[in-house]
C-alpha cells in the first residue's frame, strides 16, 4: 500500500534544504528553475545529481543540450528563487537578474553563492521526475550565506 501523497508531502517538509537554480542553454535562449532537490554524489570524479520535472521547459532542455548549471543561492536571494519558481515566462525568470554565460556555455548567475557548470553522464526517470545526474566541469564560489528552505519557508542560517 502507498503512502498518501499528503502525508509523504507532511514529512518532506521537515527536510531542510539549500535552494538553487539550475539553469541552461537552448538555441531559443537561456531557460531556468528554482530546484531543491540536489546532491553531492562523487568527487572523483566530481558529480551532483538535480532532480527535475519531466513536464517543465528547463529540464527538457537540460536533457537535450545535456549541460547545465546548478547556482546555489545567497541567503538574500528569495526573489531570485521566486522569480524562478514558475508562473513566468523564461524572459521574465532571467530579467533583472544579473547573469552571464558560463566557461561551458551554460547560464550562471553572477551573484549565487556558488555556481557549478556540468555535463550529463547520466539520466533516470523516476515517477514525475528526471534524476540528471552532471559531471563538474567548472565551480564559482562567492561569499555569503545560503538560502535554505524548511517547513514550506525559506530559513536562514543564524550568525553567532
């Protein structure tokens, strides 16, 4: 037997999370996403794994180009991540956000904590979801503090 949908949902909101987004290059422009679900899995060699809706025009994208870009946000960026949730077109997502193309052609926001530039090695479809697994070709680290998500709202780290 299943576990309901709304229960499942109850308890992954008692994970914490970073907030990113990630990010790609088609001939029709630069297309985005805020995404939560992102993971180290190697560092030799170097690879993350994002998990993205099969429905969305970011992830189709990403598995047709098969590079992208995960920028990890700033504490002082829940409008970027906002702005890159949905309900806007990919024009608007990338309007006022400060942003260039990456050494790999991918764009990276020039003012997320960090940026890593990545290739595809590999892809699984899972229920609702690709599993993008991205082998690390270049990282841009910044200062700052993260953006975390927790609970259905954005939390931060408290200074001591």
């Amino acid at each position: 037997m299943s576990v309901d949908p709304n229960q499942f949902k109850s308890a992954l909101k008692l994970w914490a999370s970073g907030v990113t987004v990630v990010t790609a290059q088609s001939a029709q422009g630069a297309k985005g996403m805020t995404a939560t679900s992102f993971s180290s899995v190697s560092l030799e060699p170097p690879q993350i794994l994002v998990c993205l809706n099969q429905h969305t025009d970011t992830g189709a994208v990403v598995l047709q180009e098969k590079r992208f870009a995960v920028n990890i946000l700033r504490a002082d960026q829940e409008a970027v991540s906002n702005r890159f949730a949905g309900g806007s077109t990919q024009d608007e997502r990338f309007a006022g956000v400060d942003w260039q193309v990456g050494d790999y052609g991918t764009p990276v926001l020039s003012c997320a904590l960090a940026s890593l530039e990545c290739k595809i090695v590999n892809q699984i479809l899972a229920g609702t979801h690709w599993i993008v697994i991205g082998e690390v070709e270049n990282v841009i680290c910044r200062e700052g503090e993260p953006l975390l998500y927790y609970h259905s709202a954005y939390r931060y780290l408290k200074s001591e």
